[in-house]
C-alpha cells in the first residue's frame, strides 16, 4: 500500500504544496469520534481503547459499551479538511496495533477550539473531558 501525504499538510520545507505557498499556521480541532459494530467483551474494547490511549497520545477520553465506543481528543491540523481526514483513518489505523473491535465509524464531528469553548461555556456541549481516560458509558 502506497501512501501518500495529505496535499494541504506541509512536508517541513516550509511550503504546502505550491510554488511560493505560506504555510498555514495549525490550529487545534476537538474531534468526537464514534464507533459501533456487534458486541464485543467489554474487557476487549477497554483493553483495546487503552491501548489506543497509549499508542496515539493525544486522546482525551473514550467511553465504551459492548457495541459502541466515543473518542474525544484534540487534533492539530491546518483545516477542518485535515483534521477530519486524520480522524477517519484513526480507527482503522489502530485496529489492528491495539486490538479493536471490527467497528465501523459512526459519526464524526470536528470542531475548532473557539467553537468547543463557547460550547462548553453556554452549557450546550459537553464537559470538559475529566477524568481523562477510558470509561463505560
């Protein structure tokens, strides 16, 4: 399998993609990541989901039933087109390496940090993630 770098990410020389291009400072996106698929143990989805915890850094906290499971975490990507993209590839990415359940992705919702702020402060989104971790629903 070939891969290829996502076209606006840039390749550390400084440019994006064309010639005399700026790159595009990042920004951080709060992204909730759902799964769900047929029952599994619920001691093989915690292992599985602690394992994704460990193996990609940034996530915030996992809830988790028999069949489904939601992924908070902060992504740092230029766009909401880059930071969508690498959500969508986390789970499958990481099935194999940390042992997840042959879920399928559900839903996706990406978010700019100002956004899940004002959210948060309006009482209209969810809590700030505490305690960081993986839990039962």
């Amino acid at each position: 399998m070939v891969r290829r770098a996502l076209t606006s990410v840039g390749t550390g020389d400084g440019g994006v993609g064309g010639i005399g291009e700026e790159r595009d400072a990042s920004r951080l996106w709060h992204i909730t990541l759902s799964v769900s698929g047929k029952p599994a143990p619920l001691s093989e989805v915690r292992r599985g989901l602690e394992q994704l915890a460990h193996d990609h850094p940034f996530l915030l906290t996992s809830r988790y039933a028999d069949d489904h499971a939601e992924i908070r975490y902060w992504e740092e990507a230029r766009d909401l087109h880059d930071a969508a993209a690498v959500a969508l590839r986390l789970w499958g990415e990481h099935r194999s390496s940390a042992q997840l359940p042959p879920w399928e992705i559900v839903g996706l919702e990406v978010i700019d940090r100002a956004t899940y702020h004002q959210r948060v402060a309006e009482g209209y989104g969810p809590p700030p993630a505490h305690p960081v971790g993986v839990h039962p629903f």
